[in-house]
C-alpha cells in the first residue's frame, strides 16, 4: 500500500509513506502502521473524548470478507434496505464473533 499526501495548491508530493501486508488477515494492520505514521508527520486532530486514539483493530475486524459485509450492510442502510442490512450484518458476525460494532448495528440497523 502507498499513501501519499500533496499539498493543493501546487500539488507536490508532502508527505509519502508504504506499508506492506503478508495477506489479507494483515491489510489492517498495515493500514493502521500507514495511518499512524501519517498522524506522527501531520500532527493528530484534537482529541474527542476518551478512547480517541484507538487503533483500526481496536474498532473492526481483522477478517476483510466481515469488513466487506459490514460496509456493503450500512450501505443498504443509507438506501433504507433494512432487511438486506440485518441480513450482511448477520454475516459479518458469522465470519467473526467478535465483531463488536457488526453487533452494535445488528442491535440498531435502522441507525448508524
């Protein structure tokens, strides 16, 4: 994966940062590398309420085919296809239990 950041104006490079993964179980944890590198050279946003700085594990799953569940399942909440949304939701948790925040919206899919 490679990121980089240009500055609008004269669109020159900024800031260029890589990370690589060793399969899809490590997509996540190269993404995360990749995003605090980038706050370490940025500077962080301002913390809002605790738990600010959590990581990308820290809030989703390591299984990218429950990712892709999860997205495609709020996706058909902003088009109000509820039942499709329970239905990918449900799926997401079936690729992983533990999946927290697949729970938390399969509890409330009418709100994301």
């Amino acid at each position: 994966m490679f990121v980089e950041v240009t500055v609008c104006a004269s669109r020159s490079p900024f800031v260029q940062l890589q990370a690589t993964a060793d399969g899809k179980s490590e997509v996540l944890g190269a993404v995360s590398r990749v995003a605090g590198a980038l706050t370490d050279r940025l500077g962080s946003a301002p913390a809002a309420g605790s738990g600010a700085a959590r990581s990308v594990e820290d809030v989703t799953t390591s299984d990218l085919d429950a990712l892709r569940a999860f997205t495609l399942a709020n996706d058909a909440l902003d088009e109000r296809r509820v039942a499709e949304a329970i239905a990918l939701f449900d799926h997401a948790i079936a690729m992983d239990p533990e999946f927290a925040l697949a729970h938390s919206r399969l509890a409330r899919p009418s709100r994301h």
